[in-house]
C-alpha cells in the first residue's frame, strides 16, 4: 500500500472534502472493495486507445511500485495536486508516499496458465496469436520477463507447456495519506497535476500523471504524455541529438510510427508503454534542442505506412552491413518492407548475393567493411566468452544447468545472422544434455554479444571466440547507417524509402482505422 505522508507538510491545503468510498476504521484502516473472487490477474482498465487527432500516450515511468521503498513526488516549482477518484483534492509541493496494505472485503483467487518467459514481447505475441487461435483469452504480460497468461481450463496450444498457478491474495496495496489529524485512506486511481513539472529520476516532466494499481498488484506512475512532446524524451535519446537533420526527422517518423503501432503492449497494466528500452527511451522532453524540436515539428503526425496501417517501424544502433529480415529476428511471418539485404552501395550490393551460404558469413563481413554506417564502434567486434561465463548466463533461466562443453551454429539466416545456437552441457551423470537458443533469446541469453551477426570459433578448452558486425538486432533502419547517408545528402523521404521499400509517409488522420490495432510485430530499437 502507498501513503502520502503529510504530516511533515504544513503547506498541504484540502480542497475538498473526503468523499471516499473506504470505510475508516479507527481513522488509519479500511477494508478495500474486492474485485471479483477468481481471476487470471488483479483487474485493471485497459488504457484508451490513441485520438489521431490529439493523440496522447499513457507512459509508465516507474512501474511495479511496492514495498519498501517509499515514492517521494516532488515539484519542480510550485505545488503539485492530488486528486482522488472521489473528486477529493490535495495540494502541497511535495509528497511522500509509503507502502501498506489493507485486507479485502473479499479474498481474491489468482488462477492461470503461464507460458513464459519469452526473450522479447514479439516472442511473446507470436505465441499468444498460436493460443488464441487454440481457443484461449491469452494476454502478455511483463511481472519481471515477458509471459502469458490464460484461465486454467484454456486449451493449450501444441508444442507449449504452460505452468499453472494459484494464488490466494487477502490484501490489497493501497494509499494512505498521512496528516497531522490522522492518515487518510485515498481512493484510486490518483490524478496528480504539475503545472511547474514534477522532478522525476533526474529530469522534469509535465505531465498530467495518474498513480494506478497493475495486473500484478503494484502500482505504477503514468504520464499522460501528447505524442508530439513524447517525441521530444525520446529521439536524442534513441540517436542522438548531433545526428544530421534528415537521420533525426527519419527517426522522430519511426518513433512516432512505432509508439502508435505499439500501443497495446502494457494493455494488461493500464497503460500503453514504458520508458525504457523494452520500449523507447523516454527521458526529460525539455532537454532536446533546437534541431531535436525542427524534426519533430517537420515531420508532426506523419507514420510509415503498409497498406493503409502503421508498419512495424523498428530500427537499431548497427546491422553491420547486413540487414536482416523480420523473421531472422523474431518468430512470426516474413514482412516485405523488412527484408535481409547489404546496406551499402549498388557495386557492393551486386557482390554480395543473399541468402548467403552458412560458411560465407566471414566473407560477407569482410566484403562490407565499408557498407554505410561502417564508422559505428560495433560496426565490427569480438568477444570471448568461457564456459563460467556461459553458465551464468544460463543460470537466469535455468539454475541448475551444467557446465557448458561446446558450442555450435545450428542455422542461419538469409543475413548470416544465427538463427538457432547450440550449448552442449556437462549432466552430472549419463549422456550430455543440450540446449538450443534460438533468435531473439540467443542476445537475450548470452548479453555480451552485440548481435547474432557472428562466426564462432573454440579458441581454447571451455572458450569460444565470437567475431561479429552490428549492434541490435539489425531489422529495419540502421541509425548508423541513416547518419551517413544523411551526410551523404540522402533526404528523409530517400532513407526511410531505402530501411522500408514499398512503404509510404502518411498522416496519422488517414490511418485511423489502423492505429487502434493490435500490434503483431517489432519492438523499438534499442538493441
């Protein structure tokens, strides 16, 4: 449970009555109205799907808030304002908040299916399209990795082992506000307004915010961001403020495409996305300058188009000279607009013929030493990871594996990019067991990679030498790349024509019918 602690606070100001729905007990306790006595998760309302003509984003800044840690909210100038579901408001410039939970009028029952955890939420949406298709109301959620979640008796689809789980909850976190004349329970969710921004993790943000509970119980801090000023938090941040003027309009057109396509990722928690790099990195908007403001400005409400709906508009750090294609990626059906191909000039495109030969990988790296982007830090790299190393890798997921003995390439795709990676493992006693990673779990796993563009070589007992090109997982737009043909003169139009053939620049207006979709592709591009 959270509660404001005012008593510190003589500048706090009622500006209504309480109205509340708790019934006090003692002024400090209530029980909380229980939702209803089985469920798969605790319910919570889904966020409203995006207006194309004032769009605006519910962000979570700092989700899964809990115990012990208190929540400190603090003005940047002047006085923030609580408002409860009531209609209850408070004012003060700061507020604390602290954890404590209530009993519920009624226990709570927590029963589902768990078919998880997934290396990537587009992992995760391909396996729930395959067990909705079986019959089952599968929703993603994210406690901790990626997972679904569907009521016990739902079919399982086949090749999934589901776990299943059963919880009895008996409390509920609530907020508590914290006066000199005793605490007050408050009524959520919360709306707190910060007309001089409210200081959060280093930066100021405008806001308005809402405080509301999860799917897992917790409480989350969300912005209610317009998509245009969200476009200020995250472009610098995702390429880099000094990037040349069509590289940044190109990526303000592929973040605003992407958190429009994206909207439904955190349906299940209330909100539509994160501030980290599961989604885009969202940071202070204030901070972006003048060239960060003309890009966006230039480019307002224009998406990527595919056939009248926003593309799947990921992007990365470096393909290396090689991009890939969707499903080199991630599980799921091939797209048109993201397919393997060299990312650099016709004469060394005409050199290297995709889909290469699984031994042409080193060829193909050492024939795109000069493909566009090749001034990248992890344009190139090599790693050396030993059999200690590997473990403990493994050991996130899987405890009680064993020492890894071998490694090898199992398949390719038509980029080089490995595709299946095979770690053969010590057994304690009788034959060796093996374990295959495949795509988007195999950087998931094994996080000193920069990409899954390698060729692995032992390099000594219990050591494997990883020598590579690219930084992400190398679909869609190369940020690297994009900065050197805007150098090169290329415009915004020609460089997004170039990551995404066939695809259009539309308004937001004209795709309206799209933009409340379920997204079925690609995250952002974060690597």
């Amino acid at each position: 449970m959270v509660s404001l602690r005012m008593a510190s606070l003589p500048s706090l100001l009622p500006l209504a009555a309480w109205a509340g729905s708790l019934a006090l007990a003692g002024g400090c306790r209530a029980d909380v109205p229980a939702p209803p006595s089985s469920t798969t998760h605790w319910p919570v309302p889904a966020p409203p799907a995006l207006d194309a003509a004032a769009p605006v984003l519910w962000v979570a800044l700092a989700a899964h808030l809990r115990p012990p840690a208190p929540l400190l909210l603090r003005s940047a100038a002047g006085n923030l304002t609580l408002e409860t579901a009531s209609g209850q408001r408070f004012r003060a410039p700061q507020l604390t908040l602290q954890w404590r939970s209530l009993p519920l009028a009624q226990p709570l029952t927590l029963r589902r299916q768990v078919w998880g955890p997934f290396a990537s939420y587009e992992s995760a949406q391909d396996a729930a399209t395959r067990w909705r298709q079986a019959g089952a109301a599968a929703v993603i959620a994210h406690p901790a990795e990626w997972e679904l979640w569907a009521p016990l008796q739902a079919p399982v689809p086949p090749g999934a082992s589901p776990r299943r789980l059963e919880q009895l909850q008996r409390q509920r976190l609530v907020l508590e506000l914290r006066r000199p004349e005793g605490p007050l329970l408050l009524e959520g969710p919360l709306r707190l307004e910060a007309p001089g921004g409210l200081r959060w993790q280093g930066g100021v943000y405008a806001g308005p915010f809402r405080l509301q509970s999860d799917a897992y119980g917790s409480w989350t801090l969300v912005e209610q961001v317009p998509l245009e000023r969200y476009l200020l938090g995250v472009v610098p941040h995702e390429i880099g403020a000094g990037a040349p003027a069509a590289a940044l309009a190109a990526q303000a057109v592929l973040a605003r495409t992407w958190a429009v396509r994206n909207q439904e990722r955190f349906a299940v928690d209330g909100y539509h996305l994160c501030a980290d790099t599961q989604c885009q990195v969202y940071a202070d908007p204030r901070q972006a300058g003048a060239a960060v403001r003309q890009a966006v400005g230039a480019t307002r409400h224009q998406v990527l188009a595919w056939q009248g709906a926003p593309i799947h508009g990921v992007y990365h750090a470096t393909n290396g000279g090689l991009a890939a294609g969707f499903e080199e990626v991630w599980s799921g059906s091939s797209l048109p607009y993201l397919r393997p191909r060299v990312d650099g000039p016709p004469a060394m495109e005409a050199s290297v013929a995709l889909p290469l030969p699984p031994a042409g990988v080193a060829a193909a790296l050492a024939a795109t030493s000069r493909a566009y982007g090749a001034d990248h830090p992890r344009f190139r790299w090599s790693r050396s990871l030993d059999a200690a190393q590997i473990r403990q890798a493994l050991a996130r997921t899987a405890p009680q594996v064993g020492l890894p003995t071998g490694l090898a390439v199992l398949e390719r795709g038509p980029s080089g990019r490995v595709l299946a990676l095979a770690i053969t493992l010590q057994a304690p006693a009788g034959s060796p067991q093996r374990l295959v990673l495949r795509r988007d779990a195999i950087r998931r796993t094994l996080r000193q990679l920069p990409s899954t563009l390698f060729v692995l070589r032992p390099e000594g007992p219990g050591r494997w030498r990883f020598d590579g090109g690219g930084f992400g997982h190398g679909a869609g737009l190369s940020q690297a790349g994009a900065i050197d043909l805007a150098r090169r003169g290329w415009s915004l139009t020609r460089i997004l024509h170039h990551y995404y053939p066939g695809t259009s620049l539309e308004p937001l207006r004209a795709l309206i019918r799209g933009v409340g979709a379920e997204p079925t592709g690609a995250s952002a591009g974060s690597p």
